[in-house]
C-alpha cells in the first residue's frame, strides 16, 4: 500500500514510517500540517495515519480540508488526545479509525490494513514509465528509448517490480518475497543473478545506467540524470 504518515514526533514517525516500510509498504512522511495537507491533496495514497496535534495545520483541520476538497482517502488519527469527546469529534471530521498512543505497532498495521482493505478501487496501471523506460503489462512489452527489450517472464517480473517502486532501494529479502515468493532465505544468489540479466538488457546497450546497488541495502531504479 501507499501510506501516507503525517507525524511531527521525530521518534514515533521513525518507528511507524520504519515498520511499515519493513512490512513492504510505501511511505511517504510529512512532519507538519501544511506540507502534510499539499501531500495528501496531490498525491494517491491508500491510508493516511495522521497525528491530530501537528504544527502549523492540526490534523482534523487537515482531514476537514481534505474532505471538502472531494478526496475519500481512509483517515487514522494516531494521537494521545483519547477523550471520548476528542474522538467523537475525529470521527465526525471525516476521520475513519482512532488509535491512542501508546500503541502496539500490531495493531496500528491491523487497522491501517483494515482501511486499506476498505479504500476505493484505483483504475490499474497498463502502462509504466520511467525516464525513456516502459512496460505495457498488457501486452507484456518492454521499451527503452523506443527499443524494444527481450525479456523472461521472471525478468519482466523483477523490472515491473522495481518501477513500481522507483527511486526506492528494494532489499534483497524484498525482492525474494514479492517477484519469488521466497518467505525464508533460499540461500543463493538468484537475485544478483537476474538483476545481472535485466543490466545487460535494460543498462549496458544504452549510455546511462538505471539499476543501481546501493551497497549494503540492496537494488533501486531511477530514471537518467
């Protein structure tokens, strides 16, 4: 899922933000109002987990914006403010769920994957882009800078993978799990094996690499500079 956590307490945004990126979601982190309102209002995501005590923007004055603005983005107030009165009023801003801190990271995934579950069907994605780099998943194509890109299907797999997720280092247990279904360590070296496969069709005929290691964390794609 893609999240959305506006959070101005540098420790709980880095234990939340953390966590969730470590059970495979996409993040994106706001640690004021404002900037977390102009996220919120321009971008797609899936769940927002929003703090109600924020600088600038609290964060029912955010969710009332965003209401009023036409988006129906699942809202989880994540907040110390527990009266039942503060709820009720959370609630009654648009918000869809109410967790008090302290929390069990448990149960805060439990319910953000619960409002994910309930958000509203999203058009799917045909075609991916990025830089001169694109996949038709419908008819299973793959071009760069208008030259077509002969891949296996477990190739064309791992790529889709890492455009979905660009700019973003995927580690290696990422990658086991979500293109090979791997939940445990196979202990060989079929990741470093085809994204040797995908450099030598997607980077090496071309000037400027786009599959990056980052050493020590694992692979990302990023369009040419």
């Amino acid at each position: 899922m893609k999240i959305l956590v506006i959070e101005d307490d540098r420790q709980t945004a880095s234990y939340v933000v953390g966590g969730m990126r470590e059970e495979g979601h996409d993040l994106d982190h706001a640690s004021n109002g404002p900037n977390g309102l102009e996220l919120a209002v321009t971008r797609d995501y899936d769940v927002l987990v929003i703090d109600r005590m924020l600088p600038g923007l609290d964060g029912l004055s955010i969710v009332r914006a965003l209401r009023s603005s036409g988006k129906d983005t699942p809202v989880l107030f994540l907040t110390s403010i527990g009266g039942v009165d503060d709820r009720v009023e959370g609630l009654e801003a648009g918000g869809d769920d109410y967790l008090l801190k302290p929390f069990a990271f448990s149960e805060l995934m439990a319910r953000v994957n619960a409002l994910g579950r309930r958000a509203p069907s999203k058009k799917e994605e045909t075609v991916l882009r990025v830089g001169g780099l694109e996949m038709n998943l419908i008819a299973r194509t793959v071009t760069r800078d208008g030259q077509t890109i002969e891949l296996q299907p477990r190739e064309f797999q791992l790529l889709e993978y890492l455009m979905r997720n660009r700019g973003r280092v995927l580690t290696r247990t990422m990658l086991l799990e979500r293109v090979w279904d791997f939940h445990f360590d196979p202990k060989t070296n079929v990741v470093e094996t085809h994204i040797s496969r995908l450099r030598s069709k997607v980077d090496k005929p071309f000037e400027k690499e786009m599959i990056r290691t980052v050493r020590g964390a694992g692979y990302a794609l990023h369009a040419p500079s």
